[in-house]
C-alpha cells in the first residue's frame, strides 16, 4: 500500500473547508480586494531575503525541489547546478505576492489582494501543524498610513466575530517600531539577557547573538516566564513611534475592536516592523497548542529586500485554513449539516420502477434541487437506511402503485411521516 506523506492531509470532505473560503473571499471583496495566484514553486532567494536567514522556516523547514535535469547536472558536477537546485515550494505566500506586485510592475496603489492555496513547511506534524497546509493570505501593499493597519484588524475582527462565528478568540497585538527603533531596543534587550544567560536555553543563547528579538519565538516555559520581565521594545521607542502606536490603538477603540497587547510578540519572519498581530483561540476544546489562528502585520521595507528599487510600506495577514477549519468544528458540530443544501433521495422500489425514478431524480435537478437516487438492489428497509446514511431530509419511495397510480411517495426523514401526493407537485412538497 503506498499512503500519503508524512504530514499531508487527504481532504475527504471540503464542504466545511469551501465554506470558510468562500466566506472569507466575500468579505474580502467587500473590502475591495481582489483575488490572484501566484505559483507553488519559487526561487529559494525570496524567502532567505524576505522571511529572513535565521527563521526557523528558513534555516530548517524549506522545501527544495530538484528536477532529474538538475540531478544529473549535479551528479556530473556541472557549473550549472548552482542555478538549477534553487528552487524550494512556497513557504507562505506574502512574499509571492509581493515580487509579483514588483514583477508586474504594478503602479496603482494601495494594491488590494488575496490568495488562497498550499505552504510546506518541514516541520514536526501535530493537530494543526502539517508539512502541507493552506493559507488564506490577505495584504495591502503600498499604504503607509497606521489608520490602514486599524481597518485591516477591525476587517479581520468582523470576518471572525460575525461572518464565520467564531467564539472565544482574542486579538494580541504589539509594535515593533522602526529599524531604528529595533536597533536601540537590541541594545536594552541584550544587557537584560546578559544578566539572566544563566537562566536561558541554548538556542536562546543562540539567538542572542544572531537574531536577538527570536529569543522571544522559544518554546521553553522557564525561557518565556524569564521574558514577561524582560524590557519591552514600546518603552525604548522614538517619539514618533510612540505616538503611532498610540494611534493605532485609539483607532481600534473607536472601531469597537477589542485587543490585548503582547510586548513579546514578535512573530515568526523577519520582514514585520511596526504593527504585529495574531487572532488566538482561547477555547479550550479548540486547536490546543496550536492556538493562532491568524497572524500578520505591517512589511515596510520587503519591497527593497526583494529588489525593488522603491519601498512600498504594507501590511498583510494569512490564515491557517485548517486550524479555521478545526475551530468551527470543535464549536459547531452542526456546521457541516447547515453547509450542505437539503438532499432528497429517490428510491424505485424495484427495477421496473427505475426509468420513471430517474425521470423524477431529473426534474429535480431541473429544478436545482440537491437530488440523488438508489439504484443498487435491495430491501425497501435497507434502501430508506442507506437514505437517512445519505443524509437525506426526504425519501421518494415509487413502488408499483405509486407507478400505477401517478404519485409518489414522500417520506420526512426527520420526522418520519409519509404523504402520498401526485408526482407533479413533488417539487412544491418539497
Ligand atoms: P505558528 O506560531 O503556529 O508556528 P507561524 O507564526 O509560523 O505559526 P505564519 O507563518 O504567520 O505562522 O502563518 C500564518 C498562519 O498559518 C498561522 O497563524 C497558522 O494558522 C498557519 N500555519 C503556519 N504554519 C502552519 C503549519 N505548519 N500547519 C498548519 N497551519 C500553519
Ligand atoms: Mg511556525
């Protein structure tokens, strides 16, 4: 038996998962996105430069593709190789978004999109960690204003709250300032750990020298309760930086959005500045330690660390489709009955009766009604099982009389009661 990869999913049903795209894809359109594709397969470059060399994703979780070509060329060790094995599957889709915004040469802005589709990260899979999993990624490219970063949180807070019904979540939000800023704040932040180097984990030790602000990504409990002591970045900002970060709260205020702030948050990649956010399940029963739903914030110099020539200040957001998805069926286990439409099944309770129950199955569908039929043999008993396993909400049973007497037979499935009508008001019975 040959089964599938190790941290992959079989998708069996989509309908929860469909729901929850086209949902979201609505919402956004309402906002005035609109959607693109970018490809799976990109070069490796674009995400060293962008999410940055010492992220996890990037110094361990890559995908590199490799053709046969590019492995005979390597196997010959041609020149050529070094060109050929660059070539990994997407890790997210912010920065494909962005160097196609610079490919096209796109000049109009703010540039309003989403995309939806797979990310591979080699990571160790888990309940809502997967080597393959999918994203609903959402950005602005090319406005500057904090009062976007307001919109963009009280968007994603409406989309939660009320359109996909989502209970139990809270809004952490933090400010990472300017490169400026960071500079300063690496000095603070690094005195501190100094003194505690002690009381750190290696990889902490690690990060203190080559990306000191990821010391605050770590796993160990010990490590984070060290860090709720720690200087925060918000207390060693310029002027200015404080007052944009002041805004931007005023601003959620006022569109009613509520938030708490997490000064340790600094999130997973390294192109964030200023503005950082994630939408976190605080419901027990919910996605267990993979609680962070949504994460974003504001990428004002990704532009120019891909290769543009110009900065364009921007701010984006992707969701975890499966964690989404796990979510709403831990809260709503009737989510999956409300998604589909209403089924009827036909049963013809012999062969005979067959020809005139797909007849029937047609006018139904002629109608748009969700319609299916049972056309294997067996007992009138195991057919009106196999309907209620079908999720049927109404039986059609055409026997011999019914044929005879040019009715139908309707069975309520939830109900149990039965009427005889005439085959041609079926579809108002229904
Ligand atoms: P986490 O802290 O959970 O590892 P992250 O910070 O690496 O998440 P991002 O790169 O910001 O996540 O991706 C945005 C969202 O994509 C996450 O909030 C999460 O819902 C989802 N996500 C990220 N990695 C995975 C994965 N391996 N499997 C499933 N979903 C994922
Ligand atoms: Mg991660």
């Amino acid at each position: 038996m040959i089964t599938r990869i190790k941290g992959t999913q079989d998708f069996l049903d989509l309908s929860v998962y469909n729901w929850i795209l086209q949902k979201t894809k609505k919402h956004l359109i309402e906002y005035n996105f609109h959607e693109i594709a970018t490809p799976l397969l990109e070069p490796l470059e674009l995400f060293k430069r962008s999410l940055g060399l010492e992220t996890d994703v990037v110094s361990k979780e890559m995908y590199r593709v490799l053709s046969d070509t590019a492995l005979n060329v390597r196997q010959a060790h041609d020149q050529r190789a070094d060109d050929s094995e660059n070539i990994c599957l997407r890790p997210e889709l912010t920065a494909s978004i962005m160097r196609a915004f610079i490919n096209a040469g796109i000049q109009e802005t703010p540039w309003k999109v989403f995309s939806a589709g797979p990310a591979f990260r080699h990571e160790r899979p888990q309940k809502g960690r997967y080597r393959q999993f999918h994203q609903m990624s959402m950005e602005i490219i090319g406005s500057e204003s904090i009062m976007q970063d307001a919109l963009f949180m009280a968007m994603l807070d409406t989309l939660f709250a009320t359109v996909l019904n989502i209970k139990g979540y809270a809004l952490l939000i933090n400010y990472l300032g300017t490169r400026d800023d960071r500079a300063e704040y690496q000095k603070v932040l690094k005195k501190f750990l100094e003194k505690h180097s002690a009381e750190l984990c290696d990889l902490c030790k690690q990060r203190m020298n080559s990306n000191i602000m990821r010391v605050f990504d770590c796993k160990q409990q010990a490590c984070q309760k060290l860090y709720t002591a720690a200087p925060a970045i918000i207390d060693v900002m310029a002027q200015e930086s404080v007052f944009e970060w002041q805004q931007l709260k005023n601003m959620l205020e006022e569109l009613s959005v509520s938030y708490s702030v997490k000064p340790t948050l600094v999130r997973g990649l390294d192109y964030y500045n200023k503005t950082v956010f994630e939408f976190v399940s605080v419901d027990s029963q919910g996605l267990g330690a993979q609680n962070t739903f949504c994460g974003g914030g504001r990428y004002d110099t990704l532009a120019t660390q891909i290769g543009a020539k110009n900065d364009y200040p921007s701010i984006g957001a992707a969701i975890g489709l499966e964690r989404m998805q796990l979510l709403l069926e831990a809260q709503n286990s009737l989510i999956s009955h409300n998604i589909k439409p209403a089924l009827t099944v036909v049963i013809p309770l012999s062969f005979e009766q067959q020809p005139l129950a797909l007849q029937i199955v047609q006018m139904l569908h002629a109608e748009h009604i969700c319609a299916d039929v049972i056309v294997d043999k067996g007992s009138v008993k195991s057919m009106f099982k196999a309907a209620d396993k079908m999720g049927a909400q109404h039986a059609i049973l055409i026997g011999s009389e019914e044929q005879a007497s040019g009715t139908a037979t309707i069975k309520n499935m939830t109900t149990g009661t039965e009427v005889n009508v005439p085959q041609r008001d079926i579809i108002t019975h229904i």
